[in-house]
C-alpha cells in the first residue's frame, strides 16, 4: 500500500483537537481572521451540527495525519450544501509541485 494514499474517513471524535487546530491555523494565519474556537461552536459539536440526516463531516487522512476536512450539511429535499473545506498547506504545495512538474 502507498504510505502517501490519502483516506478519507467519516468524523471521529478522535480527530477533535487536530481538526479544530487545522481549522482556526488556516482561518488565522492564511486568511488573517481573527477567529477564535469559542467563535466556532460547530468544532466542538460537530456529529450535531453535520452528522444529521444525510450531512456528513469527512477528514482526509495521509499516514493516519489530518490533511483536511470537508462538511456537507443536509438541506431536506434529497439536497446538500457543502459548508466548507479545509485544506493543510502542505497538501496545497504538493499538488503545486506536481502540476509545474507535469
């Protein structure tokens, strides 16, 4: 098996810390918001926030390390609304990496 295969798995509350990390790293130091975890209620309540009906809340994992998140929220009506979707910077560069490469 490929050690760099990215898995993507449903929310697990294992997760918790280094999800609500990656998340308030990306919101403060990429995009300059200052955003704190008591400004998040959904991270620290995220099975009731997302994981209702047909909302899901996924983690992409590589080497068993969070790389990013992403969160559907159910709509009704057989709808979704992808909320939003976090991704670690080194992945970002990875991916930079390899299209000037290509």
């Amino acid at each position: 098996m490929n050690k760099n295969r990215i898995r993507i798995e449903k929310y697990n509350e294992k997760y918790k810390g280094v999800i609500i990390n990656l998340i308030l790293e990306i919101q403060q130091n990429e995009f300059h918001i200052p955003i704190k975890i008591t400004d998040r209620p959904d991270l620290n309540g995220t099975p009731k926030f997302y994981q209702i009906n047909n909302g899901q809340f996924w983690v992409a994992l590589i080497n068993n390390e969070v790389m990013g998140t992403l969160r559907l929220i159910d709509i009704g009506n057989n709808q979704g609304v992808l909320r939003k979707m976090f991704v670690k910077k080194y992945i970002e560069e990875i991916k930079l990496v390899q299209q000037k490469s290509c």
